[in-house]
C-alpha cells in the first residue's frame, strides 16, 4: 500500500467519530455483511449524520489499502473514534453484550 492510501485512510478514522469501511453506502449496501453493519450500527443508536461510510468499491486503493492498515482480511471494517473495532460478527457480538451502544454513544445509553 502507498503512503498516501494509508495516509487517506489514517484521515479518515481520525478525523470522523464513527467510520464503517463497507461495500456500498449507508443508504445503499452492498453486500449482507456490509448492511448487517449498517442495521446493528443504528440499532445502537448511530443516526447517520454521526456515521461516515467509504464505499470501497469505489476505490481500489483503500479497499486493499485497509486490509493492511487494520491487519483484518475482511469487510465492513468499523472505526470508532480512531480506533479499529472489528467486522459485523464482532459488532454483533458487542452490540449483544451492549458494548458497543456504549462505545458509539460515549457511555450515554
């Protein structure tokens, strides 16, 4: 990966609070898994306008370029304030447990 794609992709989940590497949009998703992220996301209270999504069909860069930086073969990817949360079984698995309503909403649930 280059160092501008990881230097895009570092932006990115740094700068946004909530961020979901997924196939499609929120609006739109692509694949089963990608939309499992969406729904679990909004169940734990994420509204959209505090969700940013990048669309990795869109870039061939950053849909490799994230496997690398997160070390995780495969996506959704979710980022919650700059830091590398999992894909839709670990989001599952957290929202069950209610950790992850925690950590997207700052505790405030």
């Amino acid at each position: 990966m280059d160092a501008n794609t990881q230097q895009r992709i570092d932006d990115l989940v740094k700068n946004h609070e909530v961020v979901l590497f997924m196939k499609g949009n929120a609006a739109f998703p692509m694949c089963g898994f990608s939309g499992r992220a969406v729904q679990i996301l909004k169940a734990s209270g994420v509204d959209s306008r505090g969700l940013t999504t990048v669309n990795v069909l869109e870039d061939e860069a950053i849909r490799q370029g994230i496997k690398e930086y997160s070390n995780w073969p495969t996506i959704p990817q979710l980022y919650v304030k700059g830091e590398f949360i999992g894909g839709s079984d670990i989001m599952m698995e957290m929202y069950e447990s209610g950790e992850l309503q925690e950590l997207v909403t700052g505790g405030t649930a």
